[in-house]
C-alpha cells in the first residue's frame, strides 16, 4: 500500500482520538480504534524519522565525505609507517595508538548516526590549511616564522593524536566498534538505545588520552596485535571506504 503522507497520518490520528473520546463508543469499536490509533501513530514516528534522515543526509553529505577522505588518508599513512617501523624497529606503542585512533576517526565518519547534527572531526585541520594558503598565497617573501607557526597549530590539533580533544560522540563509536560490526549499524541508522556519551557508560565519555595510558600499559604486554584483533570491524570501514568516495550512504 501507498505510504500515507503527514497531514493524511494526523488527520488519521485526530479522527481516532475523537472517536475515542466519545463515551457510548461500543467496546468492541473502541478496540478497533485503539489498534489503528497506534498503528497510525507508529507510522508518524517513522514517516518523521525517514524525513529528519534525509534531511540530515543532505545537508551533512559533503562535510563527512570530506572527513571520510582525511580519515581515510590519514590511516593509510600510519598504517604504511608502522609497515616500515616494524621492519627496522619493531613495535611502536604510541604509533599503534595513532592507527587505533586513525580507525575510530574513519568509523566516525561512517557511523556517526545519520539522523543527528554531524560534528566535524577535520573542521580545525581543514581551517588552518586554509590559513596557511592564503597566508602563503599573500605573503610568498615573508620570512619563514610564519608559516612555521602555522604548521605547529596544525600539528597540534592533529586528529590522529591521543591527546586531541574528540567529540562524545567519538567515544560512543569507538566503544561500539569494539562491540562489533551489528552495534556500529545499529547506531548509524539512530536505532541503538541510549546512543550518547551518558547511555554507553562512564568509560564512553572518558577522555582519549586517559584511555591512552590504560591501553598503553595493555600493550606493553600484549603488544600491537590486540589492538589489530579489536580493530577488525574497522579495518572492514577502511575497505569500504575505498570502494566508494561519497555513495556511503543509502
């Protein structure tokens, strides 16, 4: 059947309402009303959950196939260094630190729930590139302190950093991925319970950089290789990710 529009759904809605609200209503119509009151109110919540979807869709595409190229650049480039460091000097800790929080930052950009206001993880990065252009493209004779300040602003607001201020919502995808591929889904479409930095747990909303200390102190007896193990739903996003540039979402 058609699906029935807003205005048809409450129009419904209201009919029922009244229906219900009369008092010599036969028990076995009211029944019937209660039933189709609830179907229609059901198909209202989901017709207004499909357009608030779309809408955000749209209106964030282009910021998170942005993010998702820097995401997605930014992992293959630490996973090409820890492919040479490990050939001349073994393992690197806080290089494997970098690659786990490379892979949460692509998940980020894949699963963060399409039906809320996206946060940019690459906003800062993208605006001091930007500085340094136009301070290269104004000041070419300039002396080189200038644009060594501008690079070291860069660096510091490095997203792959441990230390680097991330939204909650990074750390609710990053529990999530340790939880697996059905849990990152589930949160994409907006469907998982409690899906905030409070609904996780408290260890959701922890600062990335306290996590670092207690991951590092895992590794150092583990080594890298559980880092990888945990991080497999994640490698699954980084090949996806190059199969397609901006169709990630349906």
């Amino acid at each position: 059947p058609d699906r029935l529009s807003v205005n048809e759904l409450k129009k419904q809605i209201r009919n029922a309402r009244r229906l219900l609200a009369r008092d010599d209503l036969p028990a076995d119509s009211r029944i019937v009303q209660e039933r189709a009151l609830a179907g229609f109110e059901k198909e209202l919540d989901e017709e207004t959950r499909r357009r608030q979807r779309s809408e955000m869709i749209g209106k964030y595409h282009f910021v998170r196939f942005l993010d998702r190229k820097s995401a997605s650049k930014d992992l293959k480039k630490l996973l090409r260094r820890e492919k040479e460091t490990k050939e001349t000097e073994g393992t690197d800790q806080a290089l494997a630190r970098r690659i786990h929080v490379a892979r949460i930052n692509l998940n980020y950009t894949i699963y963060y729930p399409l039906t809320e206001k996206y946060v940019s993880l690459y906003a800062d990065k993208q605006q001091k590139k930007r500085e340094k252009k136009n301070v290269d493209t104004q000041s070419q004779d300039s002396d080189n302190d200038s644009n060594v300040g501008i690079e070291t602003r860069a660096d510091d607001a490095d997203p792959c950093s441990a230390d680097a201020s991330k939204p909650a919502m990074w750390h609710v995808i990053e529990k999530c991925t340790l939880q697996g591929q059905e849990t990152l889904d589930l949160l994409r479409e907006g469907k998982l319970e409690d899906a905030s930095a409070s609904g996780m747990d408290g260890s959701a909303a922890a600062p990335s950089h306290d996590r670092a200390k207690q991951k590092d102190k895992e590794d150092n007896k583990g080594g890298s290789k559980k880092v990888d193990v945990e991080m497999h739903d994640s490698k699954n996003s980084e090949e996806s990710a190059d199969d397609s540039d901006g169709g990630f979402f349906e």
